[in-house]
C-alpha cells in the first residue's frame, strides 16, 4: 500500500462567509469527521498546512492585489466572494497547503498527497477574487512546483465549473498544461473547447464542455479514453488536480449526474496516467454528505493505486 499524505490546519476554519453561504467551515469538518469513522484516516500520513509567504503568492499574484487583500478586512469581493476577519490567514494556508505538499514531494518518499482547504482557488485571477475564491491555490502550487524543480506541470481540473482564473494565468505558457472537464454554458462562462492557449502556449490548454445532465458515462469516457494519451504525450514532472465534487449529483450547485463509483473511476483514470507525484486540491462540493464520500472514495484509490 502507497504512503498517502493528507495536508489540512485548523487555519482554513477561520475563513466564514455569511451564514447562508454554500462555501463554508463544515465542509472540512465534515471531511475530517467521514475520514475519523471510516477508518481512512488513520492509514494516511497527516501533514500540517504552511502558511504561504506574500512572496509565494506573487508568483501567480499581482503585488497590488495581494495588498488589497491583506488589509481588505471584513466584506464582500465580488456577489458571490465575501471575507471575514481572518479569511487572509486561511487563503494562506490554503496556498500554503500546496507548497507542504510540493516540499514533501521533494523528499521523494511520499509522492502523492490531498489538501483539505479553503477557500478554494480555481475561480481567482492574477490580480482579483472570484467565485468563493481569493488565491488559486493549485497555480501558486504550479509555480511552487517549478522553482522546486518540476519543471514541467500538468493540471487536471474536474470541477463543475471552469477554472477561469488557472486556464488565464498559464495560457501563454508551454511547461503548464491546463485541462479542464466542465458544465457549459454554466458559470463562469469561460472554458470553450476552441480555448486551446495563446501564442507559446497554443496547445496546452485543453477544455472538454460538458452538457448538463451528462453523468458517469461521459465523464469515464473522457478520463478514460482520452486524459492519459494527453498526460503522457506531454510528459509533466507533476500533476496538480483541482478536485471539485460539485460533479456529484446531489450537488446542488451544478446539474452535473457522476456518482460515488465515477468519481472512483475519474481519480483511478488520473492516478494510472503516470507515475509522476500527483497532488490534489479540494475546489468546489458543496452537500456535504456527497463531498465527503467522494473525499474518501478518492483519499481510498490513492492508498490503492502504487
Ligand atoms: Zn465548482
């Protein structure tokens, strides 16, 4: 069995939108409380989150905006993106979750790990929030990943929605390869398949619209059928995913139909494309039984797949 780290801090509690808010603290607390009793979390090796440094979320960050949301405080970013008073401290740990992972890597001998955070990341752009997002966690940890010494990084992006924010900070870039399965037309209407990049990066973005509705079915035959010949041509050092389970269908905030048993099939399709350490990050999911099976089931294919 593969030793599997799992990164997560109390920090990332400490970011509370209001009440009504989909995105909020019993997400993780319920991850944590599924992993307790299934008894996963004891064959797991548990890594605390680092706090990012503001120099590591310059690496994908403008300064300006980074400054903004150091003493932004209290309030609301966007009409889906609100702050509490310690929301900067947990979008530390979040980014900083990716960066313990990547170091960990390094020592080569736990090669594949989960990080538990929030606020997600996918959504952010260089130089603003976006969509319950403030940094993008996976592009700080694709950034973190090259000075590290992994040169070459491929993204997998399965959440609902479109990863906006990732696919515009790497589209000019040929040693990150975004590819993105996504409701379209949806939010954040971003995503066509005929996105495939710009100028040195034309051919290293790759999205696949998904019809609402579609379910286990097109999903498999993507991931199946299509992602690995895609990882393996490109050759990457490591992969980051961002992992959204708002594809569940009970989700309420996408009308995606994957079950339990694809979101299974998903993350075995990603872990056989290539021995490469491979990092995922939670992004969206949002009912909270659902999103807590699907952490297990894919935390349960890790510990299987050496
Ligand atoms: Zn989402």
């Amino acid at each position: 069995m593969s030793r599997i780290g799992f990164v997560y801090g109390d920090a990332m509690l400490k970011h509370e939108p209001p009440p009504w808010h989909p995105e909020r603290k019993e997400r993780l607390i319920r991850i944590l409380g599924d992993l307790q009793n299934s008894g996963v979390s004891e064959k797991l090796v548990h890594l605390r989150s680092k706090r990012a440094g503001l120099d590591d979320i310059a690496l994908v960050h403008t300064r300006e905006y980074i400054e903004a949301m150091r003493t932004f405080g209290e309030g609301c970013l966007d009409p889906d993106t609100y702050t509490s008073q310690d929301s900067l401290e947990a979008a530390l740990h979040a980014a900083g979750s990716l960066i313990q992972a990547i170091e960990t890597c390094k020592g080569g001998e736990i090669t594949r790990l989960f990080c538990a955070v929030r606020p997600p990341g996918h959504h952010a752009e260089a130089d603003s929030a976006m969509g319950f997002c403030l940094f993008n966690n996976v592009a700080v940890g694709a950034r973190y990943a090259q000075k590290s010494g992994f040169q070459k990084v491929f993204i997998v992006d399965f959440d609902a929605h479109h990863g906006n924010g990732t696919q515009h900070i790497f589209e000019e870039d040929d040693s990150v390869f975004y590819f993105s399965t996504h409701q379209y037309p949806y939010y954040p209407d971003t995503g066509k398949d005929f996105d495939r990049g710009k100028g040195k990066g034309k051919g290293y973005t790759y999205n696949v619209q998904i019809l609402k509705g579609s379910g286990n079915k097109e999903y498999l035959s993507v991931y199946q059928d299509f992602l690995p010949d895609l990882v393996r041509r490109f050759g990457p050092d490591i992969i980051l995913v961002s992992a959204g389970y708002d594809i569940h269908v009970n989700d309420p905030h996408a009308d995606i139909r994957v079950t339990s048993e694809g979101i299974r099939g998903i993350v075995h399709s990603i872990l056989t494309s290539s021995s490469c350490p491979t990092i995922f990050s939670l992004e969206g999911g949002y009912d909270l039984g659902s999103l807590a099976e699907c952490v297990r089931i894919t935390l349960e294919e890790m510990l299987k797949v050496s």
